[in-house]
C-alpha cells in the first residue's frame, strides 16, 4: 500500500527515523512522498533519493556525526558546559558562569557574530554525494522539480524564517521565490539547530531550524491526502519519562519549558484536526543527547532498533487491518470469475511445464496478474510461488514487465539482471534472486468477442500471464516474444505459437 511519511526533529536521534522507514518497508508500504523538519528532513531527502530504511542506518553507521564538524564537536561539547551551568543549581553559580565566558571568549565571540559556531559545508557535501549516487547527472544546486524529474519522490521540508517569524514549507510546488531554493539550501536550513549551525541567509531573512517552529509537520501532506486519500504516517521522537517540577524548579528550567511548549504544542493542536493521520510515537532513550554527535555504535544501533520496534508495534497492533486488505481484495477479484481457482492453478501448472519442455527455460513459475480495483495490480493466480516474497505481489499498473505488456497491449519480455521496470526497491526486493528472466502476455476480454478472436486493439484488457524463470534472458530462448506481431494469431516460430495459444486459452476461461 501507498502512503506519505512525516519525519519529526530530533538531532542525531533521527537514526531512529530510518528504523521506522525500514519497518514500514517490511510491512509492504511505499512511501509516495517524504516530508520533515530539521533532522527529519535528513532522512526525508535520503527517503525521496530512493536510499531504504537500512540503506539509511548504514549510512549514518558508516560516518560518525562528529566529523561533520569542523573541530569534530570540541567547541560544541564547550557550548553545551556553559548552557549546563545555566540551568545547574548550586553556590556561585553566577560567577562560575563568568570565569566560563572569560576563558571561552573567542567561542563566545564567534558565536555572536556568526550567530552560529558551524557552517555544515561537509555534511552538505556528504548529502549531496549520496543524492549523486543514486542520480549521477542531476545538476549542481538542483532544484526540487530537478529531484523530480530524475525519478525521486514527493519531497517537503520546512524551515523558520526568524526575521519575518513564519515558517517555510519548501517543495516542487512553491510558486514564488522559495521555489529558486535548492533542495540542499532548504534542507541545511531546516537542520540548522540553532547557535550550533549558522543560519541560511537569503536577503535580509535569516532561514533555521523546521522545528522552531513546527518539529513534526502533520500539516505537510493535507492537500495530497484529500485528493489520494492516502494515509500519512507521522513519526515523532520523544524522550519518556520527564519529571515532574519540584522545589528548585526556577526561572531557568521555567524557559526552557516555555521553549518547548512553544515548538511542540502547535503540533499536538494539529493532530486532532487532520484527518487520515497516524500519529505513531517512538519512545527514544534516555540520556542520549540531542546533540551527541559522538554515538557509539551500540547506540546508534539502539536508536534504530527502538524506532523499527515502534513503527511496528502500530503496524500490528493499531492498523493491522490495512495488511488484511489486500487478501480480500483478491478473494473478491476472484469472486468474480466463474471458474475454480484450483482449475486455473492446474493450467497455469500446465503452462510452466510446457515452457520447461519446450525452451530452455529451468524452474519456469506462471503466475496471472489482475488488476485490484484501484491503481494496482496483484498476483490472483500462481503455480511455483508458495513460500516466495512476492506470493502476494502488488504493483503499480504500471510498473513492471506486467505493466510494460498491458500499456502497449502486447508481450513484454524482461531481463530481471538488470532492468527495475519502475518497480520500487521494496518491489524488487520481494523477487526471488534467482529469478533472470520474465515474459508477460497482456489477456483479454472475449466475452463481447465478434468472431472470437483476439483482437489487442479492440478488446478490453483483463490481465497478464506471466512466466518467468532462473535462466538467463539470452539462454531461455524467450527473446522473441517480444518481437510479436499485431495481430496475435500471425506466428513465425514454435516458441511464439505456443505463448498466444496459452494467452488464448486462459483468456476465454477468465472472460
């Protein structure tokens, strides 16, 4: 099933972001767009490249988040004493405030003039590596529509505009000057955590951090969600637990509550007026630090296995009826056909072994695909798939080499070594790996026939036959069915007489 991701803020907490993606990807969800603020929209982009959950946690395994930093976080973890003592009771604390400042001045004073103590150019550039290794050829400081165009997905990211005091939402749709951004300007201003990163200055505004004023953006996706009707799936980081005020609760601890009321509880407003969205919490743990750019590995691990655990706990436990959907979708697909499953089973049965007999084709699977009733296509009827990921295929009516046959109406024939066909990785993912070769043969409707003949550009299409098989394209003897004829019952070889002879056959059993 298809729906849109909503990624919370969090710093280096975001790791758990990608075990939520990962387990929605287990459960069989496409994510058609990504959207999120400040660590969120992180992920969001590695989302929309095409990167998966575990793609994600391997990237972020393979880097440590302190060499982002130009002092590998030194100055930062000095920032972050100073900030303590603030909030730290004890004796004399406005002097041990001052002797901090003294001795960290040149800190202090680049902090006040570049309203900042990094620029991030090195995870920019680790950003924008990763988007080239998926797109080789997009441009330098592409644009959204570029993303876009070169095959991502629906990508918004926000960002506060603290001059002007609004937020910003940043996408392929803007029609004005925020649409002259590139997706790495709006993304390094949504990760700008404030006084760490300096901010994006386009003019006189001064662009930070998304989740100032908005930390999780369920309010990104709305427009798509009432014309898809597509659910959106928003994952927020929260750290359990948090005590309750008591007799030293003073003026410093007051603000920093204030502060995050003020960025959080917008958010919670929207919740409860948005419909059509799962609210999906993931509990991080305690004593991991927003800004602890030096995980280790066995928390990072931690973090993605927490926020994996969550994400799946709701898929099962709270939505568990949309992984139920597709099964009874496909008995009433089969409802309406007159014959016996276990009849076609034994055809198609019979259509395997006559492509085993009679090609060089080795462990041939058949198997026929039939449109779901919306904008998908699902396996109705199979011989040789029992006990394999894609047992219970479902694609997109256009995508693959099903898709392929049933936009142009003819037989497709694909080499599974290297052609996606459209397919997302999830897709992909649930083929067997032994597969390396497909062929489809588009079926059609013969109930309303004249002559009771095949006729492609006149008869309404029902479905495809498929086969497919562990030899390899160019070995299988398959490569010819892709040159057939218009007419179907014009046949130059064996091969080609005996796929439209099946085609016929199952056409007239499912019409």
């Amino acid at each position: 099933m298809k729906a849109y991701a909503i990624l919370a803020g969090g710093g280096v907490k975001g790791i758990a972001l990608a075990g939520c993606l990962a387990a929605a990807e287990h459960k069989g969800i496409e994510f058609v767009g990504y959207g999120g603020s400040s660590a969120g929209s992180i992920v969001a982009l590695l989302g929309a490249v095409g990167y998966s959950g575990s793609q994600i946690r391997d990237l972020m395994n393979d880097e440590s988040f302190a060499t982002f930093l130009d002092d590998g976080g030194r100055e930062l973890d000095e920032l972050k004493k100073i900030a303590q003592l603030f909030f730290s009771g004890g004796r004399f604390k406005p002097a041990r405030i001052g002797w901090k400042i003294v001795r960290q001045r040149s800190l202090i004073k680049r902090l006040y003039s570049q309203i900042g103590l990094y620029r991030p150019a090195k995870l920019q550039k680790f950003l924008n590596d990763r988007v080239r290794d998926h797109y080789p050829r997009i441009a330098d400081g592409f644009k959204f529509s570029d993303l876009d165009n070169a095959g991502g997905k629906l990508l918004k990211v926000v960002a506060a505009d603290v001059v002007a005091r609004r937020s910003l939402t940043f996408s392929r749709f803007n029609n004005n000057h925020e649409s002259d951004i590139s997706v790495m300007t709006a993304v390094r201003a949504s990760m700008s955590y404030p006084f760490v990163f300096t901010p994006v200055r386009i003019d006189d505004n001064y662009l930070s951090d998304g989740g100032i004023c908005s930390n999780l953006p369920v309010f990104l996706f709305e427009r798509e969600r009432r014309s898809t009707n597509l659910p959106v799936l928003a994952f927020d980081l929260i750290v359990p637990g948090r005590e309750r005020p008591n007799a030293d609760y003073k003026l410093f601890k007051f603000s920093e509550d204030v502060l995050m009321t003020m960025m959080e509880s917008g958010d919670k407003l929207l919740q409860g007026l948005i419909t059509g969205l799962h609210y999906i919490p993931v509990m991080v743990p305690q004593g991991i630090d927003t800004l602890k750019f030096s995980l280790s590995a066995g928390e990072q691990r931690t973090l993605y296995d927490v926020g994996y655990a969550a994400a799946m706990h709701y898929f099962e436990k709270d939505v568990s009826h949309w992984f139920k959907r597709s099964r009874d979708r496909l008995n009433q697909i089969r409802l309406q056909r007159s014959v016996r499953p276990d009849t076609i089973v034994a055809l198609l049965e019979a259509i395997a072994k006559d492509f085993e007999v009679n090609t060089a084709a080795e462990s041939v699977r058949c198997y026929i695909m039939l449109p779901s009733g919306s904008d998908t296509q699902m396996v109705a009827y199979q011989y040789g798939m029992t006990g394999h990921a894609d047992a219970d295929w479902e694609i997109s009516l256009q995508s693959g080499w099903s898709g392929r046959a049933l936009l142009r109406r003819k037989v497709h024939v694909a080499d599974l070594t290297n052609d996606a066909m459209g397919l997302s990785e999830n897709e992909r993912a649930k083929i067997p790996a032994d597969r390396k070769a497909a062929a489809s043969m588009p079926l059609f409707d013969l109930s309303s026939s004249v002559n009771g003949k095949i006729d492609p550009s006149e008869d309404r299409l029902l479905g495809t036959l498929n086969i497919d098989t562990i030899t390899k394209l160019d070995q299988a003897g398959w490569g010819t069915l892709s040159a057939l004829p218009e007419r179907p019952f014009e046949w130059y070889d064996d091969v080609r007489k005996r796929c439209l002879l099946w085609v016929e056959i199952v056409s007239r059993l499912l019409s």
